[in-house]
C-alpha cells in the first residue's frame, strides 16, 4: 500500500511546520452537493454505501478528483460502530432512527463490547482500499464520533433540537450515564487506532452535540471522555482533530481535551480563536457553510478574510464550520479551494 | 388601571437597586407545562388564544397565582406581528409556517406596514387586562421577536436548523435583506412603546435565531435593528430585555445593543457572564431548562449555583436560559422558585 509521503501538506500543517498555504478541505466533502455522488447513491441506499469498502472509497476519491482538496475523508457514519455495538439506527429521510433508544436501565445490558477491527471491519477496508489509490501528498482522514455525541443519539434515538432523554439520564441517572460514556470512549478509542492501523493518516473527532450542554456539564459528561479517546490515539503519535459544534463557550476546555488541532464551528470569528487556542496546538475551521450558497466572489473575500485572520499561525487548516449542504454550488465550492491555493506564498513570490 | 408599585422586586433590579433576594420569572411560563393552561388551550387553539385577550390574560396570570413569580410575561407569540403585517402564518404541531416565504424581491410588496397599536390590538388589550388584575407588587412584561429572529421566520417561513434561504438572501441580496430588517426593526420599536402604553412595566426581544450568525454578520444584520429597537422604547424610560440564544460568542455585542438586562442561555457558566457584561448592564438567566427534568433536589443545587456565582452583582434577574418545555414536572418549578425565595437576605438575618 503506498502511503502517505513527506511532503503531505496536511501533515506538516499538523505538526505546525512552515507552510507555503495552508491545506483545505471540507467536512461532508464526499456528499450530496456532488453529483458523481448522487449516481453512486442511486444504486445503493446509505447504509449499504458504509457498509461497501468499494463504494466508500469511490465516494470518498471523488471530491479529491474534482477540487484536489489536500486531505480526503473516508466516507462513513458515526453511528456505524453503534450499530455494531447492538443499536440498529435506521437512516430514513427525516435523519437516523432507532426504534428501540437507549434510555433506561437496560441500556448497559443491551449494548455490546465487539472488536474494533473484526467487528466493525467496513471503515478498515475502505480505508485501505482508498490509501492504495490516494496520491501520496494528500492524507487520508478516519473519523469517530465522540462519545458524548454518540450518547446522545443511543439515549435520545434520533437527533433532537434539546435532548430530553439525554439530559434527563445526565441529571436524573448520572452513574448509568458515566457507564455508557465510559463504554463509548473505549470502544471509540480502539475504532480510531484501528482506522490508524488500516490506512489512516489523521483522524477527526466529532463532538456535534456537545454545545448543548451548560460548559461545567461539559467538563463532566463530555471532555473527560473525548480526553480518554485522546490519550489512547496519542500511543500511535497520529494527528488528532477535536471538533466541537454549537457553544463557543466550550473553546477553552475543547482545547485542553488532548488533540493535535481543534475544529470550531462559524460562530466565532478566528481572530478570536485565535486569539484563545493555546499556541501548541492547531486550529481548523470555520466558514460558514451556508456562504457557499452566495456566489463565487463573496467566498473568495470570505475564504480570504480567514486567511488574513490566521495569518503566520503555524497549524493552520482551512475547513468549513459544519458539512457542506446538499444544495451547494459546485462553483462556490470551486472559489473556496482555488482562494486557498492562491495564497501560496512560494507560488507568488 | 392599578399599575405597579415602588416595591416592584423586579423593577428594583432592573434599575440595579439593593434587593433582599434577585427576582425569579421563567420564559414561556404561560405553557403546555401547566395543566390549568392546557385546559384553556382545550377550548381554543392556539392562534385563538392569542387574538382573545381574555384567554391570553386568564393564561398569563396562571404561573403566578400557582408559583408567585416576581414577574408575569403576557401570553402571545413573537409572529402576532408579522401575521398583522401580511404574513398568514399558521400553527401546526411542527412549529409555525408560511405557505408562501418571504424568499424574494416580492418580499418588501408583501409586507404592510400597520398601526403598532390598531393594526396588532390583541397583546395591547391584554396586557391592560391583565395589569388591571395584576398585583401592584409585581411587573408585567411584554415582548416581541428581534427582528433579525422575525426575518428569519419570514424569509424561511418556517423555524429550520441552518434556514439557508436566509443565509441566502442575506449573503447574496443583502440590500433586500437590510430593507426588510429595517422595516420590522420600526414596527418592533412602535409595537414595543404600544405595549409600554398599555399596561407593559418592562419588555424583552428575543433574539432566538441570532445565535447561528458569525459574529461579524450579527453585528451588520441583527445588532443594528435591535439596538434601533432599542434606542425608540429609551425614550419611553422603561426597561428592556435582550434575550440571545445559542452563541456565547456574540455576549459583548448583545450588552452594547441598549437593553437594561441582557438575557442569556444556558451555554455558558454566570461566572463567566458576570467577568464579561459590563457593571451598567444587568443580566438575566441561565438555568438549562432541561435541568427541571431532574429531581427538585438538583434543581435547588443548580439554582444555587447560580445565586453564587451572581452574588453581589446588582441588577440579576434569575431565569432559565430558554423556555421551559411542556414534560416539565411541577416539582422541579417549585423547587426553583422556592430556592431563589429562601435565599433572601432579610427573611434568613
């Protein structure tokens, strides 16, 4: 399998190395907005393209054909290794379903220990697959969603504007919640150093809920476990993305939680994270999705709006602050990258 | 009419005056909650209860005689305006909608401008009801939608996770964007000073959607046309309430926006508020109202946590960081009222 090389420009951004530009890419890049995605996905629902290495890898080769983003993403879920675990979430049009949520006593009963690699063996495949046929300059990214996040989709059965059962089984059964949590992290833990092992470069970790919570119960139901996932992907020396979604507020702790960079969302200016990130470790973000949906010349001034404000920073890693939407233009798309490669320094010197 | 008297607990804190204890309300505590609520609500629909002021004050005093809050807020919906205006929103059980969006450059034909007073009747007539029954000893609030939060609802014409067709107009028509917002940010204005005049002691804007902007472009479409909100109801001398909700980053703009008393949600700790708002603005919040889904137990150690953390600071008024949702136990109000009433000074010396 060839693997990555030396002048990975995502990986040296990783290790905070000088950098001519930093490198770009986008969360949900293999998705919806791209039509060669939406043919794959006519011939095969979304949980088979998961459970598909050949189909995940295609997908997931297919925005690096077309932008030549530095950094592919396998194509996968979150909720895969759940489903693994004994949670069969369902993905209807509304968003994933699971009949039977998590919410009582049973739940520790119900949920399963399983292998990370023999268990849940279709992320690996694909990400050997995909790392056999990725140009060496780019990473390869395996991703997980972090523990509190997958709680909240156990307990709650679905996404939610609030999570009623989630908060209710933080506040009313705090031991039961801490034994799904801690079940979560370790299970999570030996996912992402298996996907490190099969063809992983980096791997991201998503933390899309957590900014509902009040940040001292962020520092008892959330970090402490994102930190175990942490700790054990440190052994293998791997880059680590931390993302967290929704609470700005959270930034400080999020930061201490043990991973290489930190991925935040559009709420806060990058002057101000900037500002706030402790300088060893790295920042990725933040466009606003949604400024895909303006024309190519505003995401060129917005795209370089962030340039400016993280310029000279080392660890710098141009992303949006959530996933790309379904109904964005590949053209904005297209600005977003070609804005990136136009600040390369060594290029315009 | 019997209007408020100088004992007025909240009227003291919002001029920032020595009170024995901070006063205690709760948003949206006229609701699904109670059950004499959901007995009126039997007899009529929701829409209905809004435009007959008899009902709406029936239901605004029921938190109050059940749970002796120091302020009652009057039972209406921050899209009563907008329906006057030429918006026929409805009301099923997904959340309010819009057959027709206000998406484009129709979007300013459609909207009326109305008499803040007789063009929207309803809230006048029943804040002068309910002030006529209210006791003298406690405030009565009224309230509108901020107007960026309305233009999210007419623009999108229903509520939505990311409402993309108002990150549309505002990022690729802003100048139809800032023509609509200026509009509703004068009627707001007029239909706040209505309600002043009409029974109202102080008002609260709710900034419900801000929260998903960048903080540079809530401070060029929804910091501009709340602080002209409030910059018209100064003139009247009452108090004012600026609620935002999801996005602790926005916190130093909300305080410069002229409001006597920011409102803030649950994302962030009152330490953390306390050290950012400045000494002449007060502050309003922050319970997790899923908290109350607890036992009365935690209720009163999170309620207490909170009085800690604001101890000393003049001008906090204690509140959830949202509305109260309709599984709440009565117990856990109970609880939270009951705690902020014990820990008054003069009662406990």
């Amino acid at each position: 399998m060839p693997s990555v090389n030396a002048d990975c420009l995502f990986l040296k951004a990783c290790r905070r190395e000088k950098v001519p530009r930093p490198p770009v890419w986008m969360m949900r890049q293999a998705g919806r907005y791209l039509p060669e995605y939406r043919e794959v996905r006519k011939t095969a629902s979304f949980l088979d393209m998961c459970h598909t290495p050949e189909l995940a890898s295609e997908v997931t080769l297919q925005p690096i054909r077309r932008y030549d983003f530095d950094a592919a993403i396998i194509f996968s879920d979150i909720l895969i290794p759940l489903i693994a675990m004994g949670a069969p979430f369902e993905f209807p049009e509304g968003g994933p379903r699971l009949a039977e949520p998590f919410d009582d006593a049973k739940a520790l009963e119900r949920l399963k220990r399983v292998d990370a690699v023999t268990g849940m063996p279709w992320v690996h495949e694909a990400l050997s697959l995909t790392r056999s046929q990725l140009d060496p300059s780019k990473a390869l990214l395996g991703f997980a969603g972090a523990p509190f996040t997958l709680f909240c989709y156990l307990v709650e059965g679905m996404g939610s504007k609030l999570f009623p059962k989630v908060k209710q089984m933080m506040f009313r059964q705090p031991e039961l919640a801490r034994e799904l949590l801690q079940l979560l992290a370790e299970q999570i833990g030996e996912y992402m150093v298996a996907q490190l092992e099969h063809g992983a470069d980096a791997v991201q970790l998503f933390d899309t809920w957590a900014g509902l919570l009040h940040p001292d119960d962020y520092e008892e139901f959330a970090l402490p476990y994102a930190r175990q996932v942490f700790d054990r992907v440190a052994q293998t020396g791997a880059p680590t993305i931390y993302y967290v979604n929704g609470n700005p507020s959270l930034l400080s702790a999020q930061s201490a939680a043990g991973s290489t960079i930190v991925g935040v969302d559009w709420r806060s200016t990058l002057r101000e994270v900037n500002r706030k990130v402790p300088s060893n470790v790295g920042i990725q973000g933040n466009l606003d999705p949604l400024v895909l949906l303006s024309s190519p010349e505003v995401v060129a001034q917005r795209t370089n709006r962030m340039l400016q404000e993280m310029d000279g920073r080392p660890g710098y890693i141009v992303n949006l602050g959530h996933g790309v939407i379904p109904q964005t233009p590949l053209d904005s798309v297209q600005a977003f990258v070609e804005t990136v490669r136009a600040s390369d320094r060594s290029a315009s010197s």
